[in-house]
C-alpha cells in the first residue's frame, strides 16, 4: 500500500490520509503516525526537482455522528504546511525532517478541529455555543464563524480549568443545570428567543396537526413495513457495543442484512395473503412508505416536546423570564472568563 501511495504521488495524483492511523471516538487528536511525512517527503525526493507535494491539512468536525438525519459533519481546509526547508536537508538528517512534519502538520490539524478533555465537555461545549447564537445572533450567521467560537471555547476551558478552576467549575455545573432544566421543560434556546405569540402558537398548532391527521394512514402503514427491522437493527447494534465514532457504521451494516431479510419475509407473507397484486403493493410502497414514516414521526416527536414546552410556559408564567436571565448570567460569566484567556491560546497558537 506505501508502495502504491509512493507512485500515486509520482502522477501527481491525490491522496487522502487519515494520518492518527486508526478511528476513535475521544474529541481530542491522537498522536500522529509518521507514515505521512515518510511518504511524502520520500516520494519528493524521488521526484527530484519536479514541483513539490502539497500537504494540505483538513480538519472534520462531528456532531452526533451516530444519530442519522441529525448528525452533521463540517470540514475546514487549513493552509499547507511548509515542507521546503525540510525537503532541502541531507538524506542523513531524513528522521528530523520526519519528525518535524509529523510536528507540524498535527499543530495544523489542532487548528482546524474542536479538541476537548472528553466527550462530556464536548456536548458543554456545543450547550454554550447554542446560547451564543442565540444572544449574538449576527456573530453566529456563518458555519465557520460557528466552527471557530468552539475552538475558541474548548480552548479557553482548558486553559482556565488550570488557571480559574474554582470559577470555570462553577460556570460548568451552572451550564449542566440549564442545559438539563431546559430539557424538562421542553424548550429550546430558540423557543426562549422567540416566546409564544398565540398567533403564531395556533398557525403552527392547525398546520402541524393537519399534517399528521392527514398522514396518519401512510405513517402507519410504513410502520407497519419498516418496525420489525428497524428495531431488530437497533437491538443488534446495542449488543454489539460499538464505540460512538463507528456507530453509524455498524447501523448501516447491520441494517443492509436485516431489512432486505425481514422485507423477504413479509413479501412472502404478502404473496401468501394475497398474491401477486398485494406483492406488488408492498414492493411499490416500501421505500416511500419508510421515509414518510420517518417524517411523520419526527414531526409527531417535535410536535410533542413543544406542546411540552408550550404548557410549562402557560402554567409557569415565570418560566421564560428565569430561563432566560440564567441563559444571559451565563454568556456574561463566560466573557468575563474569556478576557484572562491569552489570545494565542484562543487561536490555537504556540505560547
């Protein structure tokens, strides 16, 4: 394979390396190997005075990557790393120039990723960022602006947790508690945002409660199709025991076996019910079926969370107001925490 890789390069040809050499679920990048730089800097001095590779360091950013239609990635695409100086020592200082690129390009990609001391952290991480953008909206339009307040954020919390750790304690556990409340009550930043207008509350009730009365016959029958091997996967995935970052992996590969076998059975049961006709009715239905179903669920399960949400507001008239002013204690105290943060540590920088 190093072999295959060397001559790819020799073509000028495109190269995409995972260079931590294995997959892991810990926000937090692993030490690189050094089978990269080896090969790059290999293959340009088989090249001689062609043109030189380019390493361009690519950082991905994950969000629930097990959950599908809710987990999301963002890639960012840094500068290159310089390698002329390194290309232009002798073969026989070959193994500092490895290890400095190896140094190098992991300096790079910890510039381009979101790196926290655990998974926890992380989803603290995404809490606050969530409360940002929605008391800094006009800072939050872009993904990238998004992208860079989380390094920022994790960055500064693993500075102050050595330099403020009695303070960036208690704004975590006051995070923790606003994030968990907001949760019992069904409510998001975005609802605290924009409160309930009976107007808007009604419009929103009618449409969204149409939408599932008139779906309802669809919805149940693509339950019907897609249950068994729906669950049956989900249940063999949690015996299995995945780690988080191959967990949507281990669902696709498990789904590709289970649903064509269970939609063999119940197209046998079909035919044996009702012939060719019922067959083929199932056959036709089942990919539209399974999709609508998927919707009209997730809309059932919205629908659900913001009625909760909507009568904790009615019956706690309070709610919103509290809510928020903990919202906005907490911006102002993590602000307050940024300002002893030294600016190279917040734009990933060597001190």
């Amino acid at each position: 394979m190093f072999s295959a890789a060397w001559h790819a390069l020799g073509r000028d040809e495109a190269l995409l390396i995972f260079p931590e050499g294995k997959s892991q679920g810990e926000p937090a990048l692993l030490p690189l190997r050094t089978g990269t730089a080896r090969l790059l800097l290999g293959a340009d001095r088989e090249r001689g005075c062609r043109p030189a590779t380019t390493l361009l360091p690519v950082g991905l950013m994950f969000h629930e990557p097990g959950t599908f239609r809710v987990g999301s990635a963002l890639l960012l695409v840094g500068q290159a790393v310089p390698t002329a100086d390194l290309q232009a020592l002798a073969p026989s200082d070959s193994e500092r120039a490895v290890s400095q690129l190896t140094e190098r390009l992991g300096e790079a990609l910890e510039r381009l990723i979101v790196e926290a001391r655990d998974q926890h952290t992380l989803e603290l991480v995404h809490a606050a960022e969530a409360i940002w953008r929605e008391e800094m909206p006009d800072a939050a339009r872009e993904a990238g602006d998004r992208a860079a307040w989380r390094q920022r954020a994790a960055r500064a919390h693993g500075y102050l947790a050595e330099a403020e750790p009695a303070r960036t304690g208690a704004l975590r556990s006051r995070l923790e508690r606003y994030v968990k409340d907001l949760e019992l009550a069904g409510l998001t930043n975005r609802d605290l945002s924009q409160g309930y207008g009976a107007s808007a509350v009604l419009r929103y009730g009618l449409r969204e409660g149409l939408a599932l009365v008139l779906g309802l016959p669809l919805a149940l029958w693509g339950l019907v199709n897609h249950l068994v091997p729906y669950q049956a996967t989900a249940l063999v995935v949690r015996a299995l025991k995945p780690e988080q970052d191959v967990l949507a992996t281990y669902k696709v590969a498990v789904g590709l076996v289970l649903f064509p076998l269970c939609w063999a059975l119940e197209g046998s049961a079909a035919w044996w019910w009702g012939g060719g006709w019922l067959l083929g009715v199932l056959l036709v239905s089942l990919a539209p079926t399974g999709f609508f179903a998927l919707s009209w669920t997730e809309r059932l399960d919205r629908l659900r969370r913001e009625t909760r949400g909507l009568l904790a507001v009615l019956v706690d008239r309070d709610l919103r107001g509290h809510l928020l002013g903990r919202r906005r204690a907490i911006m102002a105290e993590f602000q307050d925490l940024l300002r002893l943060v030294p600016e190279p540590v917040l734009d990933g920088r060597p001190r």
